[in-house]
C-alpha cells in the first residue's frame, strides 16, 4: 500500500478488523471491479458493513455516496473514517460483534 495519508487510514482499519472475528473484503474499483464501493466490505455477527477511508477533510464521492445510501437501505450499516474517528468504527464494530 502507497504511504499516503488515506493508505495510512486504511492500514490503521485493517488492523483494527483484524482483532475481529469477522469477514473482510477489499474491493477493486477500477477495471473489473466496480467503481464507489466502499474500500472495506465486512461481515461481523451476520451484520453487513461498508467502510470508506478518507484522509484529512476529504469527503466521499457522489458515487460513494449512493453505494452506502443502498447498502443502508438494504439493512447494512456504513461508515466513513478517517483519521479523527478511529473510535467511533471501534464502537460500532463492538456493538455489532
């Protein structure tokens, strides 16, 4: 992974999934894959959640948007992190372990 600001989130997430008992994907959002997924598809206790990593004040695209608005829709829950809300995926991925 690149050493720029929002790999550094992403390092930071993926440690913190892997204390975890729970599934872990990262999509590719180019080529093949499909563009605006979340970075993180996750599966913990039968719960279903997207994580996007942003750096600084960076803010999810359109398209990023719309993908999380429907895996909310469909009863899956989503957040966006970056480097000030570490805590707050830490509580939501204990409350849904």
């Amino acid at each position: 992974m690149a050493n720029t600001p929002e790999a550094k989130v992403k390092t930071k997430i993926k440690k913190m999934l892997s204390t975890y008992d729970c599934y872990i994907t990262m999509p590719i959002g180019t080529g093949f894959g499909c563009a605006g997924v979340p970075d993180y598809l996750v599966c913990i206790n039968g719960h279903f959640l997207g994580i996007e990593a942003k750096a600084g004040k960076n803010k999810p695209t359109a398209l990023q948007d719309q993908h999380m608005t429907n895996i909310r829709r469909f009863g899956g829950y989503t957040i966006v992190v970056n480097e000030d809300n570490f805590d707050e995926l830490e509580k939501l991925l204990k409350d849904l372990s």
